[in-house]
C-alpha cells in the first residue's frame, strides 16, 4: 500500500482524463485532480514537494501504453492525454 491508499499513479491518472468530459487532460487538469481528490497530496501542491510524486505521474504517462499524448496541430506545444483507444485520427500522436 502506498502513503496516499492502494490506488497506483496509473489508477489516479485514469480517474483524472475520466472526469473529464471529453476524456482528455493535459498534465496540469490531472496534477489538480490528484491535490483535490486525493488528500495525502492536498498539501503538495507546490515545489519543492510535488517534485517526485509529479515526476512519477510523467513517467507513468509515458510507460503505460493505455495512455496517448495527443497535440492538437494548430497549438503544438498544447498536448493533452488520454486513452489510447481514444486517440483522434486528425491529431498527432506521440508515444
């Protein structure tokens, strides 16, 4: 069991993109749902603290293959994440 209860990074981050109504979120929507629904984070929101926790929620993004980086093309250094199995075909997808 991990400090903030039995949920992995994976878990949390999925419920992050599912609250969201179009299953998308940047890396930014899903640090804010973790400090506001997940209360071992409420009081590491800001640095120095959020430096291993929000490094773990990068790298599981980018191991997990149930997770797409998507960029929309007319805002390129704008990405949201989601689902793979929700990635748009008029998107660029980065793994």
């Amino acid at each position: 069991q991990n400090p903030w209860g039995s949920e992995s990074y994976s878990e949390m981050i999925s419920k992050a993109i599912m609250s969201c109504p179009s299953q998308e979120a940047t890396l930014h929507t899903i640090y804010e749902w973790i400090v506001n629904n997940v209360s071992y984070f409420a009081d590491k929101a800001d640095y120095p603290s959020t430096h291993g926790w929000k490094n773990a929620i990068r790298h599981t993004l980018s191991i997990r293959k149930r997770f797409t980086r998507i960029i929309d093309i007319s805002s390129p250094h704008s990405s949201l994440w989601t689902f793979t199995h929700k990635a748009i075909s008029n998107r660029v997808i980065l793994r």
